[in-house]
C-alpha cells in the first residue's frame, strides 16, 4: 500500500513537470513557428541544418550534376581504345590473366573481344572519343577522362552503393548527402540535393540517395517528370494555401513541442522538411516548366517537352544548379549488357550523347561550368573479353561484356578538374590499371576537395565514433584539379 501511494505521488509529480514544460516550451514553439513561417529560414532561424555553410578551404566547384549509368557501359567501346585488343579479338584470354579470376557470369575461359566502333582524338586536348558519341566529341576539350578507376564490387546492388556511399551494405550517407550536410542550400526554397530518375531505380534502391546515419534532411528529394515533381506536392481539393499554412504551423508547434522534450534532431529534420514542403509548393512548378526555355535550348538538347527522357533531366539539371541546388543526380538505366552490347550501346548513346554535349555547353555559356562539375560513371566497368566462351567474338552484334570491376572510366568536366586531359591508364587489353590508379574511395575524395570539402575532416558521429564518406581511405588525385 506505501509503494503504491508512492508511485501516485511520483506520476502526479511527474505529470506537474511534464504540464509546466510543456507550458514553457508552448511559447517558444509558437515563436519558432513564427519564425519558420518566414520565407527563408536560412535567414532567421539558428541552427538551420540547410543554410549554406563555408567549405574547409576555397572551393572550385559549387553545384555538382552527378550522371550515373546505370549497369555500367562498356567503356572500352566508349572511351578506352585498345588496338592490342582489336589484334587479340577472338583468342583465349592469356591463360595467366584467367587463373584464379572472378567474374559475375562467365564461368569457362573467354575470348578476347574487341570493339566494332572506330575511335578518333578530337578538339585541341586530343582526348580519343569513340564515334558513339560525336556530340560529347564537340566538348572534348573540356573532359577529364579518368581511365583507372577501380572499385572492389562486381555485382551491381553492393558496386552502386559502394560508387554512391564508399560502403557495399545499406546504411551509410550517400555522397550527395554528405554534400548537402558539408554545404548546405543556396535555395531555401529547393532541396539542397536532388535526384531525377529516366527509366527503373537501380538495382540498390533509393538508398543511393538516402541519408544513412544522417538526418533525413539531408537526404536527397525524387523529383518526378510526369504528374506532381514531388508526391502530394500540390494542395488536396478543397484545400486552399492557408489552410495548408495553418495545418503546417500547429503540426510545426506540437514538433516544436517534442523537439523541446526529446531533443530528437529527426523531429528538427521533420520540421524544417515541412516548412521546405509548404515552399516548394511554388518554387517547383516554376523549375520544372522547361517549355518556357527557349527554342533553341530545346534543339539544343533534344528536349520533348511533357515526356520523360534523359535530355529534358539534363535540362533540368541545368535549371536546378542555376537556381542554387548543390548537388543534382542523374540516373539512367538500361547500360547492363551481357548479351548484343554493340547494338544496345549504340541506342543508349544516342539517348545520352547529344543532352550530355549540350547541358557542357549550356554552363559553359552562361558562364556557370567553372563552378558547376559534371561528373559521368557507374558502378564498375566491362569485360575485354566475351561473356559466351562459344562465341568467336567476330562480327557478331549478339555478344555481351560481363562486369569488371578491376578498370574501368569515369568523367568529369568544370568545376575545376583540369581541362582536355586524360588521367590514368590501363594495359593493352583494358584489363588492369597500370598507371595512376584512382580507387573509388580516391574519387569521392578528390570530388569532396573540389568543392572545397576535406574528405578527412567532413565527419559525422554515429554510435560512437566518428564516420565519413572516405572512412580510413582516400587520396584526393591533385593532377586532375586545374
């Protein structure tokens, strides 16, 4: 009977403390709601987890737009010409380079397999471009081409996740997220990170562009080309834009409430992606209106207005950076080819060639491509040799590339990389780095340091120790920024 009495007297006291710091707290959440009713947080609130923030040392990038194919190109049908290769077309692969390897689906000993395309230099740098891209040969002179890139993951779920979050599981930041927590917005009515889609999401889900052990804030946003840019963006019928105000700012006061309690910074996240949400709901429309661009943007890019495609996204993108987002990603799907990688290389290019030329020339004539970096890849590379031992590999369009992971070529271009050069090489076959080898660890690293970001010191602490995008690895290649 005493300890039940106690235990009253315990919740009666607890429920006064809980009523007065409730009571407390409700003026201040009215205040915070007044604040957050501001068209700018970033200008009145402290403590905005997206205002723009100074970077560890000077940037020469400001905006990335990151293109990721996804499946993984051929880039020794692409980018890395090998006449050694062309020689050996047909033969067993060198019974040295077979012992003890690895592959995805090749099982037997393959034939070599050249490329049926012709490669040509072009521009004033030289970079060699193969005749698949004749647009992106127009702006060779402002490519970066990195022909030694190498990763650990020959499958496609852990090698994306890898290329995106520098960890092959689920659960760490994707390197947008990093970017966004580093830097902040420019835009405090836009997500500081946004990510547009042509065709199925990756094989690892939306997890390349989640926050990880983040806060969701600085998870990156799925705009959408057809329909509302983003789920419930638009006001249900019925409902007018106060009333929309009105629910947000007491939602916002009872979070403010439980911020106050709980010190939960997901609840600081959920307020401010509100208060984002409430924003946007003007700001997007505008953005995603590419039909009030000009004629000749649309020529240039091939756009169709009202479609989904991969030249309206990169038009977008444009629009995106233009408007102080910092970090745009692109995916494309359909480059996995096991089996007719010549045909099927041949209509993706055509999709992507002529957007990826223009979206370089567009910065580049507004005057934005020196702080813009525009960074092609993928998870991994191709094979030098046929994915079916049967196949002799001669003018054959059914043969396929298996995955690579040990070479294979990213790009990038602006945003202070070193103009018309070609960094790295790999052996006479494509098979293995020789020369300035760039782990995927090294590429995220040198990508952080553009933007002005020391892989090293942008960290995070989560369960008890400190994390970052690099984890123990990393060296930023100081060749290849201008």
């Amino acid at each position: 009977m005493y300890f039940a009495s106690e235990a009253i007297a315990a919740r009666q006291a607890m429920s006064r403390r809980h009523l007065f710091q409730r009571m407390g707290t409700g003026v201040g959440a009215m205040a915070l709601a007044s604040l957050l009713h501001q068209d700018s947080p970033a200008a009145g609130i402290s403590g905005d987890p997206l205002v723009a923030r100074m970077p560890h040392i000077p940037a020469r990038a400001k905006n990335v737009i990151f293109v990721h194919l996804v499946g993984a190109p051929s880039h020794l049908d692409l980018f890395d010409y090998k006449p050694e290769l062309q020689r050996l077309n047909g033969q067993l692969v060198p019974d040295h380079l077979w012992e003890g390897l690895r592959l995805a689906f090749i099982r037997k000993q393959p034939a070599l397999l050249g490329t049926k395309f012709k490669f040509a230099r072009h521009g004033e740098s030289g970079n060699e471009l193969s005749e698949l891209l004749p647009h992106l040969a127009s702006v060779a002179d402002e490519l970066c081409i990195i022909k030694s890139l190498h990763t650990e993951h020959f499958n496609h779920a852990p090698a994306q996740l890898f290329f995106q979050t520098g960890f092959a599981r689920f659960g760490r930041p994707s390197l947008g997220s990093w970017v966004n927590y580093g830097l902040g917005t420019e835009n405090a009515n836009l997500p500081g990170f946004v990510v547009l889609i042509t065709g199925n999401v990756a094989g690892a889900g939306n997890s390349l562009w989640g926050s990880g052990f983040l806060p969701s804030v600085y998870q990156g946003t799925e705009f959408r080309t057809a329909g509302d840019p983003v789920l419930f963006l638009s006001n249900p019928p019925g409902m007018q834009d106060g009333d929309r105000r009105r629910i947000i700012d007491r939602v916002n006061q009872l979070n403010s409430i439980q911020l106050a309690d709980v010190g939960d910074p997901e609840i600081a996240s959920r307020i401010n992606q509100y208060e984002l949400a409430y924003r946007m709901q003007s700001a997007v429309p505008e953005m995603m209106d590419i039909q009030s661009e000009p004629r000749h943007i649309h020529e240039m890019y091939g756009t169709s207005p009202g479609k989904t495609s991969f030249a309206n996204n990169c038009l977008l993108a444009r629009r995106l950076v233009e408007r102080g987002v910092r970090f745009v990603q692109l995916f494309d799907e359909s480059w996995d080819h096991h089996s007719q990688v010549f045909p099927n290389l041949e209509k993706k290019c055509k999709q992507v060639d002529q957007p990826l030329a223009a979206l370089i020339a567009d910065l580049r004539q507004r005057g934005m491509l020196d702080e813009t970096l525009v960074v092609w890849g993928a998870e991994f590379g191709r094979t030098p040799m046929i994915q079916d031992a049967s196949e002799t590999g001669r003018a054959s369009d059914k043969v396929g590339r298996d995955h690579h992971k040990d070479a294979f070529t990213v790009w990038m271009a602006g945003g202070g990389v070193k103009r018309g050069t070609t960094y790295g090489r790999t052996d006479d076959i494509g098979f293995h780095v020789v020369e300035n080898p760039m782990h995927v660890n090294d590429f995220h690293a040198t990508l952080l340091q553009l933007l002005g970001l020391n892989h090293e010191e942008l960290t995070f602490r989560f369960q008890g120790r400190d994390f970052r995008l690099t984890d123990v690895a990393g060296n930023v290649a100081q060749e290849i920024i201008g």
